[in-house]
C-alpha cells in the first residue's frame, strides 16, 4: 500500500491541536481521493479528545478566519492558504424523523474512530489517517474495496434512514466507475419504489445532480443507472422517450462540454415544454437558470440558411457561444454545417455577444428627440437595417434617421 500524503503545509495545526492533546484524524473524500489518485484542496479532518467546538475556535484562530456555519452538526471551516479545511468532532446520528433532515445529532468526544465511522454511508468514505500516529485506519475494508471498484454501504440499515444517500450513490458509482453492490443495489431501488427521493428537498437533489453531470465524465452512465433503479418514477419524464430518443439524449450527454445550462438543455431537449418545466421544478427554483435552460433549448436555428444576417439574428436570442456546443452534442451529423456557422459568428463578432447598435437611446435624446414610445421602434428598426448591414456607421444611422424624421 503506498504512503498516504497531505500537504505538509497543515503540519503547524496538526501540531498545535496536538499540544492541546487533540488528536486529528483526515477523513472522508481527501482520503478516498488520494486512494483514486485524485488531487483535492478541500480536506476534513475530524478531532477527537475535545468536547467543545468554541475550544477549537480559539485554537484556530490564529490561523484564518473560523466560520461555524455548521455548528449544530459540530463542524467549523477554515480557509487556509489554498486549502478548505472542515473540522468536526465525532458524533451519533439518530433516525427521529423523514427526510434528510430527520436527524438528532449527539455529539461525542470519547467516540473511538471506528464507531464514529459507522455513521458514514460507504466504506470507502469511512477511511481516516491519525496525523501523529501516521497510521490509516480502515475499519470496514473501504480501501479493498475502491481497488476492487467496488461501492458498498457502512450498514445497510442506517444507510436507508438516509434517502439523499440513494442518489450519492448513483453520482459515486458513475463518477469513480464503481459496481454497486447487490444488497446495496437493490435497497436502493427498494426505497425508490417506495418514495424515498419524494423526502428530499429539490435543493439537496439539484446539489446531486449537478455533481452527477458535471463530475461525471460520462453522464449516460448517471442516468442509465437511474433507470435501473426504477429512479423514473419519480423523474417521470423520461418515461414517454422511445429507445432511439432515450439513446440519442444519452450521447449527446456525453459529448457536451461540462456546463450546466448546456447538460440541462440538452437533458430537456427531448421532452415536451410543459415536460421540461415539470422536471425543472422538480429540482430547482431558481427562475433565471430554468429560463436559460428553456431558452436554450426552444432556440431554433436553420443550418441550411446561415447568412451575416441570421447570425446577427442569432445572437440577439441566445449566446452563440453555448449555443454551437449545444448543437454539435445533439447534432454530430449537421457538424459541417454548425462550424460555418462558428465560424460566422467569430467573423462578425458576435460569438459571445450580439451586435452593438450603432444608436443609442441617449443618441436620440442628443439629436434633440423626447424619450416616448416611439423610442424603442425607432432603435428597433435601425438595429434591423444594421443587422441587413444597410447600415454601417454611426453617421450612416443619423442620417438615415435624420431622412425619416424629415418625411415624417
């Protein structure tokens, strides 16, 4: 087994708690991470022989700025040079009511390591490394089982008090390439069929799925296994997809650069408009993000008719930047066609923004115009002519303005 490492950086706080006689302990995803090969900057360690948070506070102060954000759950942060540090104490989780949520949390600073692992959901999560001791401790054989590729619960049955615990699940076996295992497997679907994702809050399984898509390297993997687990009875809408639509959707996940309006769009594009509004309700609230993703895929572009003028047209709908990756995913076929119209784009400088106009609403005001309705079809149709490009200059636009003041 290779040495573990961490920066050697966080020596100074490992030593300093040691002198209060803490002991440190990293645990979670630093130490599973190193066992994948994995580099992070964000680090949990957990601190036994201490049984108040305020006590670590102080400790730490002098370190960074210490947020407690976490408190009730008996964990602090601190931002340390490059490093997101969590420090926790050790604790019980209780099973008291539905939900993710449903939890009374007992914290215990006597708890040995093992014990206090076991409220972990996967073995390979229950790994941890004693600083002073350099020794990894690994009580339920979590390292045999990430090299055997191999995702299996703590305990199976404190794993199903937790129902966000079914999608970690899904996004860790398609994020590492892990087989989940039977008994693990079939809780899972088990408690999908009887409703368990209907508990959890839309925030906590937007979270999830934005690691599913976007930490994923393929995201099919995400959803065929979803599918597996009966998980479509709850996201409904993939239900009405034939096998082609369903497939098709698949490999245009996979091809799509990682950006989550993009993954979004392209997750909604086979669906019906009231389809995609129901899922996107079903995970986020957020309006300006279900807009973008609507947007993005409501867009229509003809790539048999790509001129200046449908470009410029373009960009004022939708970037075209997000728009020519979102084409080439679900379009592989129409390539030729959709990179004349990057091309274009580029050329005329509208690929990440639309055309500026030439006339300005304070222009109007400066050639002695009153702001009225008037304004805005008056800007409209000289950003037309410009966009024609029968217009291409500032002098050009007044004096065409100037000429239609005049007949008016």
């Amino acid at each position: 087994m290779k040495k573990f490492e961490y920066p050697n950086k966080l020596n100074i706080i490992f030593d300093k708690l040691n002198n209060y006689h803490i002991k440190a302990i990293i645990v979670g995803g630093y130490v599973r991470d190193f066992f994948l090969g994995l580099d992070s900057k964000d680090i949990d360690i957990e601190l036994y022989g201490v049984d108040s948070l305020q006590k670590i506070e102080k400790i730490l102060q002098e370190f960074g700025k210490v947020n407690s954000v976490g408190k009730s759950f008996g964990v602090c942060k601190l931002l340390y040079e490059e490093f997101d540090l969590d420090f926790s104490l050790p604790r019980r989780d209780t099973k008291t009511a539905e939900g993710h949520k449903g939890f009374t949390i007992t914290l215990e600073s006597n708890m040995d390591f093992k014990t206090a692992a076991k409220r972990r959901d996967f073995t390979m999560n229950a790994i941890g490394y004693d600083v002073m001791t350099q020794e990894i401790l690994d009580p339920y054989n979590g390292i045999h089982d990430l090299q055997n590729r191999f995702l299996q619960a703590v305990d199976l049955k404190t794993f199903g008090e937790d129902p966000l615990r079914i999608l970690r699940a899904v996004t860790f076996a398609a994020r590492f390439d892990l087989e989940i295992e039977k008994e693990l497997f079939y809780l899972c679907k088990s408690m999908i069929e009887a409703g368990a994702l209907t508990e959890l809050p839309r925030e906590r399984i937007f979270e999830e799925l934005k690691k599913m898509l976007l930490l994923t390297q393929k995201p099919s993997k995400v959803f065929l296994l979803l599918q597996e687990l009966s998980a479509f009875s709850f996201f409904t809408e993939f239900n009405t997809l034939s096998k082609r639509e369903f497939t098709s959707l698949l490999q245009a996940l996979d091809a799509a650069p990682k950006e989550l309006v993009l993954l979004l769009a392209i997750l909604i594009t086979p669906l019906t408009t009231k389809q995609s509004y129901t899922l996107l309700e079903k995970i986020t609230r957020n309006k300006k993000l279900t807009q973008a993703v609507i947007t993005l895929k409501e867009t229509f572009f003809d790539l048999d008719t790509i001129t200046n003028y449908t470009a410029y047209k373009l960009a004022t709908k939708i970037s075209i930047s997000l728009f020519i990756p979102y084409l080439k995913a679900l379009y592989p076929k129409k390539r030729a066609a959709i990179e004349t119209l990057e091309r274009k784009a580029k050329e005329l400088h509208v690929y990440e923004r639309k055309l500026q106009a030439l006339i300005s609403g304070k222009d109007l005001i400066a050639m002695g115009l009153k702001p009225s309705k008037k304004f805005s079809t008056l800007l409209d149709e000289l950003y037309e002519l410009q966009m024609q490009e029968k217009i291409h200059t500032k002098e050009e636009a007044k004096s065409y303005l100037d000429r239609l003041l005049t007949l008016s």
